[in-house]
DNA sequence: ATAGGGTTAG
C-alpha cells in the first residue's frame, strides 16, 4: 500500500507545520504521505490509540491547499473508505473550507446513505462559502425528502443563512417544533439572527428567557446591539455580564471597541485596550485590527501603528486597517507606503485594499494611477460584483476631476444604490458643473431612488450655485416632511441656498430655528449677509456668536473678512484679523491674507496692501498677488499692476482669472501688444479662459445664457428687447462704457458686444418671460461687468422691477436706478 | 466527528 499511494503523494509545496509536531522523527516531502497511510493503516487495523493519536482530522486541517485536499480525497478513494461517512463527511467540510464548494457537492453527492451529520456538513459547507440560498435549498431538502430529523448541529449554519425576517422566523418555528430552543447554541443563533434583520425585542426576549447562556450568547446579545448603533444598551448587557462574573472574551471585546470608536469615548477605548493587554488578548488577530480601526478613528495614528507594529500576525484586514487609518487622516503618502510594503508579505489586496488606494491617489491627484486603480479593479471583476468598489472609482474620478469617466463608470455599474448617486451628484456639484448635478438628480427622482441626508447636502448646493431658488424651495418643503431640515448639515444647506439665493431673510429665519451649537451654521449665515454687503450685520452676528460661547474657525474669519472687504470697513477688518490670532489662536492662512491684501487694496490703500504683503511670515502665492492687481484695476495704478503681475506669474499660477484681468488692464489702456502676450502666456500653459454664463429660473427651469448666446430658442425676443431697452438707456442718458469690451474692434461691433454679454442676456429673457414687476433674480459665474453693472441699474428704473444679480463675488440688488452696493465692488 | 457570537467601507 505505500507504494501504491506514494505515486500520489509527492508534495513539493507542503508546509510541515503541523505534522512535525505529530511525526517530529519524520520530515521532508512525503509527510503527508507517511501520515496518511500510517493513520489509515491503523484504524482500519484496529489501532484505536494511534489512531486517535494521528487523527485524520488533524491531517484534514493541516490542509491548506485545494491540492491536499484533492490527494487526500485519493487516499480515501483507493483506500476503499469512499463510503465511509466519516471521511466522505469530512471532505465535504474540507473543500468548503478551501472554498471549493463545488467539489463538496460531488464528494456528497457520491454518498450513497446520508446520515444526519451529512447533510449538517452539506449544509455547513453552503453557509461557509457564502452559499446562503443554496444551503436553505439544501436544508428544505434534508428536511423534506431525507426522512431524517435536523438537529441541534443544523440549525446555527441554516439560521445565519436566513436573508431575511421571513426565512429567519420560520427557522424559529421549526426549531420549536423540533423541540431544540434548549440548546444554547441554537437560541443564540436565533437571537443573533433577529438582531440582524433589526428586531431588537425579539431578539432580547429569547435571550433574557434563556436558562442558561454562554459565552457566545452573550455576545451575540452585545454585538447585535452593537451593530445597529444601540450603543446604550450594549453597554447595559455588559455590565449586566459583569455582574454575573464573566470576563469579556476576545469577541466583546472586538465587538463593543468600534462603539468607543463611534461615540469618539476615547477613556474607554484605551481601558479596553488595557483589558486586552492585561488578559492576554493582545496579540488576538481580531482584537488587534478593532484597535487599530478604533485609533485610527480617534485620529491617533502613533497609537494605531504602535498596535500594528506589535502584531505577531497580520491578515489582509490588518493592512487594510493600517493603510485606511493614513487615508482617512490625510496622510496618503504614508498610506501608499503601507501598501507597497503589504505586497512583498503574500497577502493579496481585497476590493477594501482598493476602495482605500482609490481615494489615496485621489488625494494625491495621481490621475494616471487611477486608471491603474480602475484598471485593477476591473479586471478583478469587482466592478460588477461589489457596489461599493463601483462607488469608490466613481468618487476617485469626480475628486481627479474626470467627470467623463465618472460618468462612464457610473452608467455601467449593475447595481446602483443610493451611494452611487449621491457621488456622481456631489462630483458634479464640486467641479462646479451644477447644472448636470441637477440633471442627475432628476433622473435619480425617476428612478424612485429615495434620497438621502448626504443627497441633500450635494444638491443643495448645486442649486444655490445656478440660483433655482424654486426647486431649492421644494426640496425645502419635502424635508420639513421627513422633519429633516433641523440637521446641521441640511439646515446649512438650506440657509446657504436662501442666502445664495438672494432670500437673505429666509435665510435668517431658518438661522433661528436650527441647532447653532457650532460654526458650522454660523459661518453659513455670516457669509451669506457678507455676499449681500451687509458686513455690520455679520459683525454683529460674530459678537453674538461670541457672546453664545460657539468657538469660530478660521472658515469664519474668511468670511468675516471678505464681508468687511467688501463693504470698505478697514478697520474692523484689521480688528478681525487681529482677534483671529490673538483670542483664538487662529494661525492665518493664504485665504486670511488674501482678504486683508483686498481689504487694502479694494479701499484705495494700495501702499498699505504692498506693505502688508512684504510683512507676511509666509510666501505670498498668486492669490495674494491677484487680489493687489484686482485692486490696481479698480484704482488705475498701472505700475504697481505691472509689478504684481511680474510676481504673479513667477509663481506660475494656474489660475486663469489672473491673466484674464492682466489682459483686460493692457486692453483697457489700448496696449494690444500686451493683451497679446498674455493671452500667449495662458496659452502656453495650457489654459484657457472660462467661458462666462448666466442663469436664471424661469418656472422651475434654469436656463443657461453664454456671452453672445444665439442658440436659445427665445433668440430673437431677447435681441428686440434689448434693443429696446438701449434706446429707453440712452434717452435716461446711458452712454456704453466701451472700456469694458476687450476685443479690438470698431465701435458699432463694441456696443453690440456689450449687449449681448450674458447677464444682460438672462436679464431680458426675465424680463420678457415673466409677468410685470416680478423681481428678477441672475446669476453669474464671474465678476459682473461694469458696464452692464451700470446697464442694470438704468433697466430696474425703466422697468420697475427689483434685479437682483449674483455674480462670484457678492450680490447687486439694483431697485430704482440704483445698486445695493454702492458701486463699491 | 458536525454548530453560534467578532474587526475594515464608498
């Protein structure tokens, strides 16, 4: 017999781990070989005691690879044991075990007399290899044609299996029919069954009537408990565990630490942690990866690798921990690191591994390692089989800012879940493409997708950003149906969208009523009276903020700032800037400075913009220098603008705003030469001016005007109308300010010029589509133009209508021939 | 001989 069975049993691969412990004599590469046939050999001779001693479930586990089990298989099979029970039974569970659930299913397939303890296996070998509608199919089977009795054995597997409630309470009635709701196992599955489908009651019931429970039933209570947030009581059963003298095993303690994590209960995570250590769970694989998941996010880093670094033993979910730990605290350098120091260990990467390096090179704008991301994932095939590796490719995209291939990816996920939409939306909205964020959400809507908070908080925004203050006001009404818009973030949303809107006291009205217990609403209501000019009103909403003891970031001295810039108190601004650093210990940022240069500058001191930035710890970037050549556009100071622009561009800006304004300086004083060689600098570095748009909602529709825009179908009625208006103008003693135009053309084509830029175009469609004296709402995606600013002021008078105009800087509410701000901009 | 309860996420 050996010889027959040593052709089958070379086994180049095999890790002698365990078998050297049972043969320690016997090494090299036929260890199996010899072990299998010595216990075969045995048992078959009656050897009772060596055949306990080399068990074969010994040799059953020490397989680790498809091909032991395969050459084990064999042995059984030329042994003559293929109808043994036992061993067919047992290879069953073997080949689950190595995932082969296939092979289990022929090996069983081959018994000719199932016993109980057969179908268990069957049953078992379809729950472990994920198999959860195969192994209920196998199990009605076993129960209806087998003539045998299920039993305490089959009933846990079945009862994880259950998908949903329905499955899971006809299992409970069976178990009661079967009369086996006395074995601990089987209630604990059954109240840990119920936990899943959320059945909390239910499933407390069965455990607080059990008799007798153990350690699994316990935590079976406390982590159902724990997975679906009821953080209350979970603790309640553990102190209630506590009481009765049992000590957390390592599954508690795995289970109650993402609860520290997600109640931010640092005291108690490190208590746990000590617990851990001081009962010897340490170094328990699982406990170890909870540790690392929950300082990772407590954000202490230090903490996570220390744990990391001691581990005797990492799974994929370690590395996985350790690298999402770096993602999610912005450190995607680090994190990349991890990565790469994870391959050379064996352990291959899992879609979670993905879904982490998605977001890392979208950290890092590393467009081309995303294709490789995306490549990657695709051909795994975990495009098509996993939801949330299709969302996170999408939200890699839309953070590289590849909309196209968002989109692409997007169209072509089989399924699509509310994630899905709500990241395809906000990378619309964050790219500032607006207008096909609402697009998208429509369709969402037709797809009867229900939304949800973070759907809100991205279109929300989107439709502040195009000004459909209809549509905006709908998704109003249906949140104070679902009693959603007092959450923080929505209520923001909300505010920010009547701000932007230019329904400032809507705005402030739903201030009142929402939760201000940090900046958050605050800031939102500060900048919205800044863009309207009203910087005393956001002072005084900062002393009341104060007063309230909410701590203000430094999102509220950008505001605060650029709300006094623009209303030319200088020194209230410099008041702000100096209590930011000096109360709240705020370091400024380039935005801060930035705000102080055009505070300066924008009230004529340009000296004392110069000054400051020459005093500034840090070095100046574009921004700085583009707010001092903003200022000396308003104020006519060429040399000084020459100087700043030569600054500008050193630092190489990418900003094509700067070069536009540099353009339009050399245009404004006929320096064509000099419109020519910026507009070749922008060339050069690849950049190319934005387009200007206006918007306007018309019946719950935005429509979108481009300067010198023919294609709308109202074309001809807007030329006419504003035809019309020019010659009314004119008589009121409007005369083109033809600095404004930037082209080098004749002076008819100037006038024409101007009136077709797009604010003006979106102001007479208003005009001439909707009724009388309706106010008249726009918005711009750049700065308005002066000329049109003063063209604006003029139609209000003609036309008896309130035009409240937003462009990107703040808002111009023009009644009776004149503008709210005061032609201060 | 066969079983339950555990960690990572867009």
């Amino acid at each position: 017999m050996y010889v027959q069975l040593s052709s089958f049993l070379l086994v180049p691969t095999y890790k002698g781990r365990h078998i050297s412990r049972i043969f320690p004599l016997l090494q090299g590469r036929c260890l199996l070989f010899s072990a299998a046939a010595n216990s075969l050999h045995r048992t078959s001779d009656g050897y009772e005691n060596n055949a306990k001693k080399f068990n074969f479930d010994r040799l059953f586990k020490s397989c680790t690879q498809l091909e032991h089990a395969k050459r084990l298989h064999a042995i059984v099979v030329v042994s003559g044991k293929a109808d043994n029970i036992f061993f067919s039974s047992k290879l069953v569970n073997l080949y689950a075990y190595l995932g082969n659930v296939s092979l289990s299913r022929h090996t069983f397939n081959q018994i000719a007399k199932k016993d109980v303890f057969t179908w268990n296996s069957m049953v078992s070998a379809y729950v472990r290899s994920g198999h959860f509608r195969e192994a209920i199919d196998c199990f009605y089977q076993f129960f209806m044609t087998s003539g045998l009795r299920p039993d305490f054995y089959t009933f846990p597997p079945v009862l994880k299996a259950c998908k949903n409630l329905l499955d899971g309470m006809r299992m409970h009635c069976l178990v009661l029919k079967l009369g086996l709701e006395w074995d601990v196992f089987v209630t604990a599955s059954l109240v840990h069954m119920y936990t899943r489908f959320g059945f909390l009651g239910s499933a407390r019931k069965l455990f607080n009537d059990m008799p007798v429970r153990d350690m699994g039933s316990w935590n079976a209570m406390i982590s159902g408990y724990c997975q679906n947030g009821n953080a209350a009581e979970a603790l309640d059963v553990l102190n209630e565990m506590k009481l009765e003298g049992i000590t957390m095993d390592p599954v508690t303690v795995v289970s109650i630490l993402p609860i520290c994590a997600q109640l931010d209960d640092t005291l108690n995570g490190m208590l746990i942690h000590l617990y851990a250590i001081k009962h010897g769970l340490e170094f328990d694989l699982f406990v170890s990866n909870a540790l690392i998941n929950m300082y990772s996010k407590f954000g202490q880093l230090e903490h996570a690798q220390k744990v990391f670094n001691h581990m005797v033993e990492r799974d994929v979910v370690s590395w996985n921990s350790i690298i999402a730990a770096y993602e999610q605290n912005d450190d995607p350098h680090t994190a990349l690191g991890l990565y790469y120091n994870m391959k050379p260990t064996g352990l291959n990467p899992d879609y979670l591994t993905l879904v982490s390096l998605s977001s890392i090179v979208a950290q890092l704008s590393d467009s081309r390692n995303g294709k490789s991301v995306h490549g990657y994932v695709l051909r795994r095939g975990w495009l098509l089989k996993d939801v949330i590796s299709g969302n996170s490719i999408v939200d890699m995209y839309s953070k590289l800012g590849i909309m196209d291939s968002a989109r692409a990816v997007f169209e072509a996920l089989p399924v699509k879940d509310v994630v899905s939409w709500n990241t395809l939306i906000t990378g619309y909205a964050q790219n500032g493409l607006s207008s096909d964020a609402i697009e998208v959400y429509d369709m969402m809507q037709e797809c009867n997708i229900t939304p949800n908070q973070a759907t809100w908080v991205s279109i929300l925004p989107a439709y502040s950003n195009v000004g459909a203050l209809q549509q905006g006001m709908r998704v109003h009404g249906r949140l104070i149906k679902n009693n959603l818009y007092l959450d923080i973030f929505v209520g923001t949303c909300l505010i920010d969208m009547y701000g932007k809107c230019g329904k400032l006291g809507d705005a402030m009205s739903l201030f009142l009523e929402v939760p201000k217990t940090t900046s958050v609403p605050w800031n939102a209501i500060i900048s919205c009276h800044g863009i309207h000019g009203h910087a005393e009103k956001a002072l005084k909403l900062f002393r009341e903020m104060r007063e309230e003891g909410v701590k203000p970031d430094h999102i509220t001295f950008v505001s605060l700032l650029s709300a006094c810039s623009h209303a030319g108190l200088v020194d209230e601004g410099q008041w702000c800037f100096h209590v930011m650093q000096a109360e709240y210990g705020i370091q400024p940022i380039l935005k801060h400075y930035g705000c102080m240069v055009d505070l300066f500058g924008r009230a004529g001191h340009l000296e004392m913009a110069y000054d400051f930035i020459k005093s500034m710890p840090v070095k100046p970037d574009a921004s700085i220098w583009g707010a001092l050549l903003g200022a000396c556009r308003i104020h006519g100071n060429i040399d000084l603008a020459t100087f700043a622009s030569d600054r500008l561009f050193e630092v190489d800006s990418e900003n094509v705003g700067y070069y536009v304004l540099l353009s339009n300086m050399y245009a404004n004083t006929g320096k064509w030469e000099g419109v020519d060689k910026v507009r070749a600098l922008a060339r050069d570095r690849g950049l190319r001016k934005t387009p200007g748009w206006s918007s306007i909602e018309v019946n719950n529709k935005v429509d979108v005007f481009y300067t010198g825009n023919r294609s709308h179908p109202s074309s001809e009625e807007i030329y006419k109308e504003l035809r019309n208006l020019t010659d009314k103008m004119k008589s009121l003693g409007y005369t083109p300010d033809y600095s404004f135009v930037l082209q080098d053309v004749e002076e008819d084509e100037k006038e024409h010029i101007l009136m077709s830029h797009s604010e003006r175009l979106a102001i007479a469609f208003g005009i001439i589509s909707t009724p009388p004296k309706t106010p008249i709402r726009i918005f711009k995606n750049l700065r308005v133009c002066g000329d049109c600013h003063n063209a604006t002021k003029l139609i209000s008078k003609i036309t008896e209508r309130e035009i409240i105009v937003r462009d990107s800087n703040r808002f111009h509410h023009f009644k009776d021939g004149v503008c709210s701000c005061g032609d201060y901009w």
